[in-house]
C-alpha cells in the first residue's frame, strides 16, 4: 500500500499541479527533479525493505 501512494506521488496530474515549479531550483536543479529524485529514491526504499521482511 505504500508502495501505491508513493508511486501516485510520480504520476503526472500530481507532478503537474504540485511539483512543476520552473522557477524554483535546489543547488543548481529545477525542483520537479530533485522531488522526483526523493519520490524515486523512497520507492526503491519500500521495495527494498519489503524484500528484507520477506512480504
């Protein structure tokens, strides 16, 4: 299940009407990459530790 709404954080309606900040940059990149790369990197997170508890 959290694995969903992770994954529904990276879906476009979602990305396109909270994270597309143009203006917005974080040392150098845009903000839309630097969520994505958070939003990414969780979900490699719950796939991970799902395969250590064995679900």
């Amino acid at each position: 299940m959290v694995f969903l709404v992770v994954f529904l954080l990276a879906m476009p309606p979602f990305t396109h009407a909270v994270w597309d900040r143009p203006d917005t940059w974080i040392m150098g990149v845009p903000l839309f990459f630097v969520i994505l790369f958070v939003v990414y990197s969780a979900l490699i997170g719950v796939l991970v530790w799902s395969l250590r508890k064995g679900v």
